[in-house]
C-alpha cells in the first residue's frame, strides 16, 4: 500500500458511527485534494470490516458505490448508523 492509501485508511477508519465525509473531504484531509476518485478507488478495494468505507459519500449528497452490496446496502449501512439525510438533504 502507498503511503497515500495508508492516510485514506487511517482517515475513514475515524469517521465516527452516523456521520460522513466525501472522498474529496477525505482526499484533501489526506494531504491531496484533487485525489477524489483515488480516494473512491481505494474504498472499492476495501474489505477491512474495522474502516468503515459506507461512510463515505459523493460530494452531491449521493452515496456512492459500495463492494459490500452496492448502493442500496450502503443506504441501509447508513440509515441503520442513523444518518437520515445526505449532503444536500437528499432523503436515504
């Protein structure tokens, strides 16, 4: 893993239960703010249950994809953590 990867990791692995970030909220905290889609690409390649890839979200309030069961599961992941609206008020 790069040293970029480990940051993205260490970022989402903190994003406390019912809230989200966007991948460039998490590209910029990681020290490269244009690094959006790398922060995506990162997060379809996880499968460590203890970073909790489901809270991160597109930066227009969609939620994105997701390798564990795709959007609809992500939406449940999120609802289920308390997250009842998304970036612009976007019902889950």
């Amino acid at each position: 893993m790069t040293q970029f990867s480990n940051e993205v990791n260490r970022i989402v692995k903190n994003i406390p239960r019912g809230t989200v970030m966007t991948y460039g909220e998490v590209a910029r905290e990681a020290g490269n703010p244009k690094a959006a889609r790398a922060v995506a690409n990162i997060m379809a390649k996880n499968f460590d249950p203890e970073i909790p890839c489901h809270r991160v979200i597109r930066a227009d309030g969609r939620p994105g994809g997701y390798n564990r069961g795709g959007e609809a599961t992500k939406k449940d992941l999120l609802a289920a953590e308390g997250v009842v609206s998304l970036r612009n008020g976007q019902r889950l």
